[in-house]
C-alpha cells in the first residue's frame, strides 16, 4: 500500500534529509537534530473499556500516554507528570482491531497476559 504524502510532510522529510547530508559532511546545522535516541510519545483522551458486572457504564475518559512498549493512563491531563493510575507493560499482548466504520466507531482490544 502506497499513499501520497501531504506537502508538509515531504517538506519535512526534505528539511531532515538536507540536515542529515550536512551532518554526515561534518558541517553545522541551522537547527538542532533530533536526537535519534529520543523515545516518542504519543497522548490524548481516550475511552477506556473494561467489562464490569451490575453497572451500566462500563467505559470511563482518561489521559492517555503511550510511550516505548507501555501505556500509562492518567485522570486528566493535567496530572500526567505524576503517577498514573495504572500502566500496562504490551509486551506479549494481543492486539484486536474493532472498526465500525459506518458507526464511525475505531478502537483496539489489547488482551495482556497476565
């Protein structure tokens, strides 16, 4: 599968491609480069399902952060320098798309082993 790319996105890739040459001919960049070893992060609200037995809702908004092979979700975003309420390590989990397209619906099952 290919997709084209929107222009700011090839002007990105273009601005790095040019600072990575300058820096593999040993000269100076106009900006500091990323550093490589960097972990990306990725957070926003989302919706968490867990099964619950004798209550209605059975979904709860949190703030979440997933970062290298965890997740970690928080009250609000506000409190997430702190300690989350839970974090889930990934590793060895399944992870089970669930897409409803005309519902608009798109989420993702994570079974953790326990």
């Amino acid at each position: 599968l290919f997709r084209s790319l929107p222009e700011n996105e090839v002007d990105e890739i273009e601005a790095a491609l040019s600072n990575l040459e300058v820096a593999m001919e040993g000269g100076t960049l106009d900006k500091i480069l990323e550093d490589i070893t960097d972990i990306p992060k990725l957070a926003d609200n989302l919706k968490l399902f867990r099964p619950k037995k004798m209550t209605l809702k059975a979904n709860k908004q949190y703030w979440f952060v997933f970062k290298d092979t965890s997740i970690s979700y928080f009250k609000n975003k506000e409190v997430s320098h702190g300690e989350p309420i839970e974090k889930l390590n990934l590793r060895g989990c399944e992870i089970v798309p669930e897409v409803n397209v005309a519902g608009k619906k798109f989420g993702i099952k994570l079974l953790i082993p326990v």
